[in-house]
C-alpha cells in the first residue's frame, strides 16, 4: 500500500511540469488528495487538494492560476500540472491521501497532517536557469 510520486526535475522559469502520484493498494475514491512541498529551511505548505466528496478543490495563493489537480480515477492516479514555473517553486513536492476528509487548510498547514494515511515520497522540482 503505498503513493508513488514521479515527474519532478529540472525547469527553467516560465517552464511547466506534471508531477504524478500513483496509488496502489487502495483506491483513492475515498480519499481527499493533496499536494504538499518542502523548500529548504522552510515549513511544509500545502499547495493543492481535492476533497474526498470531489466538491471542493483547494490552491495555495502562491500557485493560484499556474498550478491545476486532477484524478484519474481510472488510473487510480493524481496529478500536479505546473505552469509559469517560478524559482520560488523549488522544492520537494509530496503528494498525500486522507480518508474521507475535506480540504482545510490553516495559512498553508491542514488541519489534520498527523491523521493523514499515506504520504508519497518526495519528487524533487528545481526552477532554475
């Protein structure tokens, strides 16, 4: 049971990346979905996440407009697409599955990181020229 993330690298900025977070052993149909990242010396923020109900979807302010989720149920599948990269986007980007939870998110933290069920490991994304 586990959450695979891939898709991370090196971007020059005004660049685009997907990033994807495949699930196996459970199906995320239940589960709200989330990204996080992790940039050196800083806190873990919350960038993007749809809830388990599927109405609500959340963005960071900071990616509001060049960052869009999405599921691909039939994939079992979670996706990150990044646009109009920045260098302040650099960072670790980790993907996160919470059972039947909604999309709270308190300047950046979510309400209930200690009660999330799977974290992926981290895909590294470096903006960079």
């Amino acid at each position: 049971v586990q959450l695979q993330a891939s898709g991370g690298g090196l971007v020059q900025p005004g660049g685009s990346l997907r990033l994807s977070c495949a699930a196996s052993g459970f199906t995320l149909d239940y589960y709200a979905i989330m990204w996080f990242r992790q940039a050196p010396g800083k806190e873990r923020e919350g960038v993007s996440c749809i809830s388990s109900s599927r109405d609500t979807i959340y963005y960071a302010d900071s990616v509001k407009g060049r960052f869009t989720i999405s599921i691909d149920n039939g994939k079992n599948t979670m996706y990150l697409q990044m646009n109009s990269l920045k260098p302040e986007d650099t960072a670790v980007y980790y993907c996160a599955a919470d059972l039947a939870a909604p999309c709270i998110f308190y300047s950046g933290s979510y309400f209930d990181t200690d009660g999330m069920d799977y974290w992926g490991k981290g895909t590294q994304v470096t903006v960079s020229s």
